[in-house]
C-alpha cells in the first residue's frame, strides 16, 4: 500500500488553481479509485496521466505480456520489460511517477466472472483494451456498479473517445446495441500510428479527471472521432432510443428507432441490384482518407460525424445503402436516418471489405 496522497502538496498546484478544480477537486481525486483496463497504447497515456495528476489508487488489468512490438507505442514498457507481464510493468512506471499514489496490478482478463468484483469499490472505469467485447462487458459492469465507463479505441490512424453512464441515461448499447460480427481493426495486422495512441489515451484520462472534480462537460451521448492523417476531430452525438423528442430537424436527428429497423444487404445482392434499372443510392461514411483508398463506384461520400449536419443533402424518399469498412459505423449512420425520416434504409453486411471479398477484387482490402 503506498502513501496516501496529500491533495495540498505543491506538486499539483498547477491544477488546483484551475477554475472550478480548487483544493475539492484535488481532494477528489485523492479519494477515488479508478479502474484501467488495458496496459497498452491506450494505457500508456492514460496510466502516467492519472498518476501524476493525483489519483489515489489505480486498479490496473491486464492478461497480456510486453512485446518487442509493443514499444513503437505503449510508452509505459522498456526494452528491459519484453516478457513481463504488462501490469508489473506498469506498476513499476506509475511508482517511478508517484510513491504515493496505490497501483493494483490485476494480471487477468476482464471478463463477466470477475467484473462485478473488479469494479465493486470504483469510483470509474476506463477501457483501453481496444476490444469491443470487453467494452461492453465493461460498460454491463459499469451500468450495475453504478459508475461511469470511460471508452476509447485506436486503429491505424483514427482513434474514438466517449463516455457512457447508465444512471445518467446512457450506455454503449444505446451507441451500439450488439456487438459486430467482424472484431475490426487491429494493430497486429492493420498497424498503428504510435500519437494516436497518445491523443487517444489523453482524451480519455481527461475525461475521467472531469468526472471525478465535477468540472466541464463530459462525453455523455457524444463520440469525440481525431483522425491523425488530417489533424482534424469530427463529434458524433446519441442518445437513448426511447428519450428521443417525437419531432426533430432532419440535421440533429439521432437513434430513433432500435437497430432490428435497419436491414442487411448482403454485397452480391447489392450488386445485382446496382446492374438493375432502379439501383439504390450508395452513401459512404468512410472518412475521406478511406474513400481515396477504396470505395465502390458511384457512391455518395458523407464521413459519419458530418451526417447529422449534411442529411438534408438526401432524398429522404430514396432507396439508401449505407457502408462503411466493415458494418459497424454504417448501421450507426442508417439508425440515424431512419430517425430523420428515411423510409427505406439498409446496412451492407461486411462493408465494403465483404464488397471487395465477394464482389470485385480489385477494390483494395486495408
């Protein structure tokens, strides 16, 4: 058990003089017990930042060992930790940050036998595991415990922040009701650019620093998306199904109905379709770097987090086909016209990687 912290110290004057964080704030953190799943890319920036900003104890969980592979970007491991098991590691780091603050080293994996005791005395939960499994096994945990569930994922050169919280009305489900057939992108074999990780794990430590003081806004119903190649970040916003106002613009429509609404078009069906005389109207939400890569003919292009804003740009009364890389965003962005009124919506199963893997080949796979 390390020292408890003292929140009066000088070492975090910087931040009590913050408005709004003051000596209540740093004394909140100082009382709180924040869980992080995950001692990888995500971790790296989040662990250090918690640390050093004055959490009392931080509850590390983590199955896996350090890879050679590992240090381009899970800043937390030296070449000397290759081997060891992440969250001894990890806990080395966050002792050389702060003797003060208490890490709990959990070499585990996250699962439903042990979540509801890993997260029993939390006061929040941070998933930086990367695996949409696990998020939603966290975000069920989190929902009983009573305590928010801070998110993030990292692949290629985009990374994803947000904050669910069921007893305040929203959860992961009401973002993704079930999970994907395809796990997605991974950093083994998709890459990782290693400042995504950073800019990532730093929203996502920011997040739980306003949940625990009680300053700013935090990402309640909203998905802050940063996309490296461009510098830029894109906010998507939802909400609960069943809390949605029964009128509402076009523009700021958001999950109005639940996703069984939303039907599946398998890639050779939707090109059968495309030969027809009355092909339906193909709109993208790949984000721009996506659609120079690979995309198929004809389409619309709308990046997800400009949809809400550009949905007039449609005929409502169209037959639309949404795709993205692999389903996931795309049935996000079909929910959502369907709350803008869109009659006729449906979801190409797979995305176009099951176009290219089905259908035509010479549209590139990444």
């Amino acid at each position: 058990m390390a020292d408890a912290i003292d929140p009066q110290s000088p070492r975090y004057a910087r931040q009590r003089v913050l408005p709004g964080f003051g000596a209540l704030g740093q004394r909140r953190l100082a009382d709180a017990h924040v869980v992080v799943l995950g001692a990888g890319g995500l971790g790296s920036a989040v662990v250090p930042v918690l640390v050093a900003a004055g959490i009392g104890r931080i509850t590390v969980v983590d199955d896996d060992r350090v890879d050679v592979t590992n240090l381009h970007r899970q800043t937390l491991h030296r070449p000397a930790d290759v081997g060891r098991s992440k969250v001894d590691s990890a806990a080395d780091a966050a002792a050389a940050l702060s003797a003060e603050t208490d890490v709990v080293a959990v070499p585990t994996r996250f699962d439903a036998g042990n979540a509801d005791a890993l997260l029993s005395d939390a006061d929040l939960v941070i998933d930086g595991t990367d695996d949409v499994l696990t998020t939603y096994l966290a975000d069920d945990a989190a929902a009983r415990a009573g305590i928010p569930l801070v998110w993030g994922s990292a692949a290629r050169f985009s990374g994803q922040v947000g904050v669910s919280w069921e007893a305040h009305g929203v959860s992961y489900r009401d973002l993704f009701p079930e999970p994907p057939a395809d796990a997605g992108l991974s950093c083994e074999v998709d890459g990782i650019l290693p400042t995504v990780c950073t800019v990532t794990g730093g929203m996502m430590a920011g997040e739980a620093l306003k949940l625990l003081t009680g300053i700013g806004e935090p990402l309640l119903g909203r998905v802050i998306v940063y996309d490296a190649l461009s510098g830029r970040s894109r906010e998507i916003g939802y909400r609960r199904a069943t809390d949605a106002a029964s009128t509402r613009s076009a523009a700021t429509a958001l999950e109005a109905r639940p996703a069984d609404a939303v039907g599946d078009v398998e890639a050779s069906a939707l090109a059968d379709e495309l030969a027809s005389e009355a092909p339906p109207l193909l709109l993208d939400v790949r984000e721009p770097w996506e659609a120079e890569f690979a995309a198929i003919p004809g389409s619309t292009l709308i990046p997800l987090g400009e949809l809400g804003d550009r949905v007039a740009e449609l005929d409502p009364a169209a037959s639309v086909v949404v795709y993205c890389h692999l389903g996931v965003r795309s049935l996000y962005a079909a929910r959502q016209l369907l709350g803008a009124g869109f009659g006729r919506v449906r979801n190409l199963a797979g995305g176009i990687d099951a176009w290219s893997r089905t259908v035509d080949a010479a549209v590139a796979r990444y």
